[in-house]
C-alpha cells in the first residue's frame, strides 16, 4: 500500500469533513483501533477544540488498547474521558447469549451519552464502516436505537479507504491489526467471566511479544479451558518450528488454559459467528 489516497478516497474524506462539521460538537468513542483513531483524527481536523474522546476501561478491553487510546489523545492535544465500566453487572451478559453485543453496546452507549451531555457535546459518534454491514453486529442494532452517529458510514468509507486515508495523514493505526473486544472470543452459550477475560488478553498479549500480528485465541470451556489459536497461512507454518510452539504451549499452560490448539483454518474475523450458524 502507497502513502497515496486516490481521489475518490478524498472526496469522501471531505464529504466526512462535512459531515463532522455539521454537528457543531463531538464526543467520539475511541477504542485506539484503525476506525475510531481515524475518526478521531477527522473530527479534530473538522472541529476543532469542539470533541471530546470517550474510551472504556473495562475487562473486555485489553490494557495495550487503553494505554495507546491515552497516548494518542495526548499527541492529538484532545481531552480524554476514560469511563470504568463493568460488563458483568449488564443483566444477561456473563450468560453470553447471541445478542451479548446488543446488550453491552446498549449499556455502554448510554454511558457515553450521558457523558457526552455533561461535556456538552452535541452528539456522539462512533467508528463502523461500510464493510460492517456485511457481518451479524447486533451492537449496530443498539447504536441506531440510542441514536448515535456513525460518520464514517454516511461518507461511504470501507476499511480500505480507512487504512489508505490513515496512511496518507500518517496516522500510526493504518496498518495496525483489526482488534475486536475480548468477549468475541467466546462461543455463545458459554459463560464470560474475567478470570477467563484476563486468560485471553494474557495470552494474546503473549502472542503479539512473539512478533505474530493477525490472530485471535478464543477459549473453550466452563472448567476445562481449551485455547484455540486462529493465525495467517504464513504463521501457521511460522508456529510449528519446535521451540516457538513449545514455547506457546507452555506459557498458555501457564496462564491456565488446560490445552492449547492451533485453528488449522486460520484467522478469520467473525469466526465465532460462523460457528453458532454452523451449529444452529
């Protein structure tokens, strides 16, 4: 990829621009992923001193997010709320249904509703794009309910424009790794709990110190855990020189998971919902 947005991508930058300045005020929930730094990014650029960031701290957002989401906000020179919220007292949410995501975007947006009104912002905005359309999000569900707007969608942008702006503006997320919340890595029907929520992150953390980039490890079981490593083709071949997989192995073992599996489909992004259609 080029450091160079086509016109077409910059026209749509523009019409976001636009977009973002007709609100007057902004509070943009930022998670320090490609979407929402990007968005962050624009808003700055379209309003000004008038946005806020909002960011959660919570068991289902993995601390390496949250200290890169307080470091950008810094560089960029915009005011940063972290809200400590708790998953587990959202009714329904340890239980892990299918709308689990339903359920604590609703919850959370509310908090960042709320928020926003005390700062002052006219509305807050959050960062989908179009090619979120294309999987099973009920959390777009509640934010259309709850009235929040997402920009990015209304301009047309898809993840490749996203990357190649963010690139062009020399944003630092433009090749970073597409992350979604440590809850996705449990099937549904199985319950969260965040001893099994700080397994994840200590083992994905693990994995990102090994130098692998695209990934996820979802975990299996309610006493017994079994950890299920999703890689890239290329990382696949790359995990099974010996030192490298004992090394996975044993560490995972450590931070208890009972047996560590490797995925020999590889990563794929909504990976858990392809195995609830699978099993329904």
């Amino acid at each position: 990829m080029t450091a160079t947005a086509n016109a077409a991508q910059l026209e749509k930058y523009n019409k976001l621009l636009s977009i973002l300045s007709s609100y007057g005020s902004a509070a943009v929930a930022f998670s320090s992923g490609v979407d929402s730094t990007f968005l962050l990014y624009a808003a700055r650029a379209a309003l000004s001193d008038k946005v806020i960031a909002m960011t959660a701290s919570s068991g289902v957002f993995p601390k390496r997010e949250l200290e890169e989401a307080l470091s950008y906000c810094k560089r960029l020179g915009v005011k940063h709320v972290v809200l400590n919220i708790n998953e587990m007292e959202i009714e329904g949410f340890a239980q892990n249904p299918k709308d689990r995501c339903y359920l604590c975007k609703k919850d959370l947006f509310q908090h960042f509703l709320e928020t926003a009104k005390s700062e002052n912002m006219a509305v807050v905005v959050e960062g989908s794009n179009l090619d979120d359309e294309g999987d099973y999000r009920p959390g777009l569900k509640a934010i259309a309910e709850l009235g929040i707007k997402s920009p990015l969608r209304e301009a047309g942008m898809t993840k490749k424009d996203i990357r190649s702006l963010s690139q062009y503006f020399g944003l630092p997320t433009w090749d970073k790794s597409s992350f979604a919340c440590l809850a996705s890595r449990f099937p549904y029907g199985e319950n969260i709990s965040d001893r099994k929520l700080d397994m994840v992150d200590k083992a994905e953390q693990l994995m990102m110190e090994l130098g692998f980039k695209q990934f996820r490890v979802r975990i299996h079981g309610n006493d017994i855990f079994l950890a299920r490593i999703e890689l890239l083709p290329d990382d696949i071949v790359k995990i099974m020189a010996e030192d490298l997989r004992k090394k996975v192995h044993d560490e995972l073992r450590k931070i208890g998971f009972t047996y560590v599996s490797l995925d020999l489909y590889g990563y794929r992004t909504g990976n858990m919902n392809v195995f609830q259609e699978e099993n329904e």
